[in-house]
C-alpha cells in the first residue's frame, strides 16, 4: 500500500504544480492544450551536428540496472529523447555480475514554464529495449527442456511513462543548458504477459518498475 501511495503522488506532484502555475498566470499564459504552445526556455541556442549527443543521462532502476548511464539525443524541438544507456547489476543482487545495453525513446507533448528558468513536461511517454549480458548460465545450450523458456532470457521491451522537472542555466557564451530530474513507471513483455496469465495473482504494481534519472545537457 505504501508503495503504491508513493507512484501516486510522485505521478501527481508535476501534474499539481502546473496546475498552480497556471492558475496564477492564467491571463497571460497560453494554453496547456494550446496547438501553439512556444518553448519559453529552449533547451539550446545552439544547432549541434546530429551525431553529436545531446545530453548525459544518470539513472538507477527502472529494470535497467541499479546504475546505469549514458547519452542521448535531441530530437523534434525537444520533444523527442532518444537515450542510449549502460547498466550494472552487481553479483550481490543478481547471482552473476549483469552489463545492460539499452535504447530508450521517449516523447514529452507539453513543455510548461515554471518561473523563470523551470520547466515541467507533466507527461512523457515512450518506450524501451535492452539486452542483458552475463545472467547466469547465459547461452548454455541443453540447460533447459525444449519450450521451457520460450521468450528471451536476454531481450526486454516495454513500455515507460513519467513527468520531468528541469532547471535552465546559461552558459558564459550565452547558452542555455538543462538540468532535468525524471522519474518513469515502466513495465516489459514479461511482466505484462505474467499480469495478463496470472490477474489473479498478480496486482499491477506488481509488474512496474519506478526509475529516478537526471539529465544534463552539455
């Protein structure tokens, strides 16, 4: 019960605060459904060539490793994130030491001004694959009985959905740069295939996944 106190009001804190803020500029904010939402504080003012990430990513949990770090990209005014991530397991926590390899998309359909130099995107959505190297026993022929594991041991997909908060900090060359705490509720195919065989026994809180990250862009 405590557990599932905690994703609600992390999934409606964002939500709270937009709301307050709103209301106290309702007369000269924009709409939040509004199809011509500006970005009162663009992430940068500077164009990057594509190649080039965008940003470092810091995050723990979320079925990606205990720790896991990477880049990522900018993509669509900001609305589109694409993270390449590296996680670790260590052996204490999983039977054998575990090496993560994901790509994560996501994508934020509002980005609301708090302030000055806040930003919240109440609501950001997307999804994930990774592969997991090291499990025990990994790739080991004849181990189990034909059909006893018939999806991937390795291989994970699903979905994540979260809400981010950022602060804006300028560069001395007059650039500005983002630093962004997210947390995300996720799931995989496993899990959601478990909940869907087993509805009985299973509780949806019991196939999610929370993960705290932050981002920072350079």
């Amino acid at each position: 019960m405590a557990s599932h106190l905690l994703l609600a009001v992390l999934l409606a804190s964002p939500l709270v605060a937009v709301a307050q803020e709103q209301l106290a500029n309702q007369t000269s904010s924009p709409s939040l459904l509004g199809r011509h939402q500006k970005y009162p504080m663009p992430a940068n003012g500077d164009k990057k060539p594509w190649y080039r990430p965008r940003h470092v990513v810091l995050q723990t949990g979320g079925g990606i490793g205990m720790i896991a770090a990477g880049v990522g990209y900018g993509l669509g005014k900001d609305r589109n994130e694409l993270d390449i991530l590296l996680g670790y397991v260590p052996t204490k926590y999983a039977g054998s030491s575990l090496s993560i390899a994901t790509a994560k998309y996501t994508y934020s359909p509002f980005v609301l001004p708090v302030g000055e130099r806040w930003q919240v995107r109440p609501l950001t959505i997307g999804g994930y694959i990774s592969y997991t190297h090291g499990t025990i026993n990994d790739e080991e022929k004849g181990q189990y009985a034909k059909g006893y594991y018939w999806f991937s041991t390795d291989t994970r997909v699903g979905p994540v959905l979260g809400s981010r908060l950022a602060y804006q900090r300028r560069t001395r060359e007059g650039q500005t740069r983002n630093i962004s705490f997210y947390y995300e509720l996720g799931s995989n195919d496993l899990y959601i295939l478990s909940y869907v065989q087993n509805r009985k026994a299973l509780s949806v809180g019991d196939i999610l996944t929370l993960s705290l990250g932050l981002k920072a862009d350079f």
